[in-house]
C-alpha cells in the first residue's frame, strides 16, 4: 500500500494497519513502536545507495555556503552524521 510521505508510512506502522513499511534507518530514531528495523545494505543493490550532493554557487551567501560544506566535511559534522546513523561519503 502505497503512502504519499514517510510520515504515512511511519504512521501507519506504529498503529498496527499494515504489518511492514520502508522507510531509512534515520526515520525509525526514537519510535520504539516501529520496533527492530531491518537494514538492508546498499551492496545487496547498487539502487538503494543514496548520495546527497552539496555545492556553491554563485549568490550573495556564496562564501557562507562554502564555509558550510567545509563545516560539513569537519570531524564534529561527522561525529554529528554518525551519532544521527547517516553513512559517511569516503
């Protein structure tokens, strides 16, 4: 059954009308009535691999957003990303 956001899928889960539902690992924190996720590797299909691309373009904040994806790039935004269960870029 398909749902229009994560949230419906969630939702309807935690509630008991449908048995399963697909969602990333980060949306299961802190839902004890979704109970244990099963994590499905990116290796078992190269599709579920998911990249977020960041970049700086020209504009008036340019210099505030090259500043921000160097933060991102920092240990403490790591430890942030590890500590929130996102998969780190090599």
């Amino acid at each position: 059954m398909p749902f229009p956001t994560v949230r419906g899928v969630v939702a309807a889960v935690e509630a008991g009308r449908v048995d399963a539902g697909i969602v990333y690992l980060t949306d299961t924190i802190g839902r004890p009535a979704l109970g244990v996720p099963i994590i499905v590797p990116s290796t078992a299909n190269p599709a579920l691999a998911i990249t977020y691309s960041a970049a700086v373009v020209r504009g008036p904040e340019q210099e505030a957003a090259a500043r921000f994806l160097q933060f991102v790039r920092s240990p403490p935004a790591r430890e942030v990303f590890e500590r929130r269960r996102f998969g780190l870029a090599p």
